[in-house]
C-alpha cells in the first residue's frame, strides 16, 4: 500500500520542477527580447477587438511594447463605444443622440448651431468680435429703394445685424453708404422675402439673435425707434409683434391700425362676420407679414412652417398663431413705436412678367391669391390626417380659412 503514496509524490514535485523551470526560463527569454513585435504574435481576436495594431506600430514606432501596451489599455478605459468596420477594421464612434449625420462623432465636437457674424482671416479666433449683436433685421430690397432704406437701417443701432436681400441682383450699388460695408448681402434676382428666408434664415443659424425682424423694402420709419420697441415687446410679453400703421396709409386690417391711447393692443373689432372668435384671426392673434418681428422661439416655428414652393408668404400671418401659446396674449402690435406703409409694389412692377395685356403686378397678385389658398388646404388637410392618425373624430374639425374678397 506504501508503494503507491510514493509515485505519486514523486510525480508532483516532478510537476513542480518543471513548472519553476518553465517560469525562469520564460523570465529570461523576456529579458534577452523586451521589444519583440506585437505584430509577430497571433493574438486572439477578442482581445484585440477593434485596433490595427500595425497602424499603432507604424505611427509611433520609437515606442516599447510596454508603453503600446499602456496606451490601448488607456484608449479602452476612455473609449464611448466603437462599431468596428468590415471594411477596413477603422474605428467608428456612433451616438444616436447626435444630429442626423453626425452620429460618428464625438459629441463634444459638435457645433449644432452657426452665425452671421462676419469673423477676420487674421488674429485670434476669441479676438474676432467686440459687439455680437443680439438682434437681425433683414430688407427685401431693389435699389430704386435704396434711399427708404438708407433711412431704415439708420433707426437701428449697432445691436443689430443688417442683412439685405437684393431681388434685382445689384448689391454693390450700395457701396456708397458707410453702413453697407458692415451689412450682410445676399443677392438672388427675382426673389421674395420669405423664398429668402427659408433658404438663408434657419433657426439653427439665426440662433443667437434674440428678436429677428422681417421687414419689406417700403416701410416710412420716422415715428420708430427699435431699441424702445424691444423694450415695449419684452415688457408686453409678445413673441409675435409689429410696429402699429399710420391709419391713413391704406390699411386692409383693424388689427395693425396705430391705437393712441396705449403702448400695445392684442384685440380688435373688426367688420361684422370677419372674426369666428373674438380671441382667432383677424381679431386677434394677428400681425400682418410686411414688418413682423419674430422672437428666436417663435421664429423656429414659422420657419418650419413657410412652404418651400410658395414664396409670397400670403396665408402665414393667419397661421402663425400656431406658433406660440396662448396666441392672443403673445401675437400683438405695439402702438407706440409706429411706421408708414408706402405701398411701393416695387417686386411686383419691375420683377414681374407681363403677359396676356396685363401689368407684371397684376400677375403677382394673381400668384399670391393662389399660394394663400394653397397654403390654407395643406394647413387643412395636414391637420385632418394628424387627428386621424390620432384616432379622433375630425367631422367637427372646422378650419379657419380666410380668402381677400
């Protein structure tokens, strides 16, 4: 029985042994080769899950493996998460809350929103801007204009950023006044306002602006002071506003005629059978789209809201009520900073297209009446499939459409 207990004995320090000689030997030839190539040894794919290391290797080749090593421990423990490529094994971040188009990267690199602050080609980057105005008025301009605008832009202070956008393609011919040079011009021939605006106003790039004024080329400013406008339209709460209109220059609406007895109004009177509610359009929550001022929040929404196709804007003023909640306390006209409408029909008479007999104008007009009512079926028919979708009953959805008689 006592023969047995002995090899096995014998065959455990004979395991020993061999193991303690494997370990020193493995020691030494560690010590004889401490820079052998990562690249000579297989490695296990899962260890090394989504890292060329022979890139690693050929980028920093004065480095130890010790110190390669280090360095792919310290990328793993920083890393946010990595998709790797079938293709060429890169490493690819993806961050599904990132803007569309911009999962691969780290978010701490993206800038989501811009500026239409002129920057130096020189200097510092931090150096560049010593006022960064807090307002953007922008003209829809032709140059048989320009002296009424000249005037405009002279009632604005150096908070605001100019922007002019030439319908007649001729830009430079404003070089002669000091303020031009500073002003942003955009120029597109045969143009309006609000085509301009859906392609050159994103909310994403008027962000930094608190108040974004979209006023026509025509507009007398002698009553109007805009720094005591912003303070009226802050102090009244409006998102939605405009300068009231001197009642004898051919008003269409009650709502935009200049009150003297208040600072702002949000309601009027109109003719009988023209409001359905006295708290709905033309009534109230109504501006008209010839001088509107629009908040940063508020402008968001109307930007989203303007039709790619349909340019003159004719229909929004009736809708932008959708913009901001509730819209008869926040859509108003501030009656003590006041403007003069000329009615110059400049766009209509010199870009126009006469044809069949009839003035280039008269063709406008047309185009206008038509994009109102398409704009007032797609506002309809939009809203309809959005309670169907919903599971509501729409047979008691009336809309509020309103076509010029």
């Amino acid at each position: 029985m006592g023969i047995p207990l002995r090899r096995k004995t014998n065959e455990t320090m004979r395991l020993l042994i061999t193991t303690f000689a494997g370990i020193i030997f493995g020691f030494f030839l560690g010590v004889s080769f401490p820079t052998i190539s990562l690249t000579k040894m297989n490695f296990p794919s899962s260890l090394f899950p989504s890292i060329d290391i022979t890139y690693i290797e050929d980028k920093y080749s004065g480095l130890s493996t010790e110190a390669l090593l280090d360095a792919f421990n310290t990328f793993k423990a920083n890393k946010v998460m990595s998709v790797p490529s079938s293709k060429d094994n890169e490493t690819k971040i993806w961050i599904p809350t990132n803007p569309r188009g911009a999962e691969r990267l780290p978010p701490d690199i993206i800038e989501s929103e811009s500026d239409l602050y002129p920057r130096r080609l020189w200097g510092q980057p931090s150096e560049d801007l010593t006022i960064k105005p807090k307002y953007l008025v922008t003209f829809t301009v032709g140059i048989s204009q320009k002296y009424n605008i000249d005037a405009a832009v002279k009632k604005f202070s150096e908070n605001f950023t100019i922007m002019l956008f030439h319908y007649d393609g001729q830009a430079s011919a404003w070089d002669e006044f000091e303020w031009s040079k500073r002003a942003i011009h955009v120029s597109v021939r045969k143009q309006t306002k609000w085509w301009y605006a859906k392609r050159f106003l994103h909310p994403d790039i008027v962000a930094p602006y608190d108040y974004i004024f979209m006023w026509d080329e025509d507009l007398g400013v002698e009553h109007f002071d805009a720094e005591e406008y912003i303070k009226l339209v802050r102090k009244h709460g409006l998102e939605i506003s405009q300068p009231g209109l001197e009642p004898n220059s051919g008003l269409t609406w009650a709502m935009t005629r200049k009150r003297d007895d208040t600072e702002v109004h949000k309601v009027t009177e109109e003719r009988p059978g023209w409001c359905t509610d006295p708290h709905l359009p033309p009534c109230a929550a109504f501006v008209e789209i010839m001088a509107t001022v629009f908040s940063r929040n508020a402008w968001r929404c109307a930007w989203h809201m303007i039709q790619n196709d349909l340019v003159h804007g004719w229909g929004l003023d009736f809708a932008l009520r959708r913009c901001v909640e509730p819209p008869h306390e926040k859509i108003g006209v501030v009656d003590a900073q006041w403007i003069v409408h000329q009615g110059v029909p400049s766009l209509g008479n010199q870009q126009g297209h006469a044809e069949g007999g009839r003035a280039p104008w008269e063709g406008v007009r047309e185009r206008c009446r038509k994009e109102w009512a398409m704009f007032q079926d797609r506002m309809a028919d939009a809203e309809t499939a959005y309670f169907k979708a919903m599971g509501m009953n729409t047979s008691n959805l009336i809309a509020h459409k309103w076509i010029e008689s």
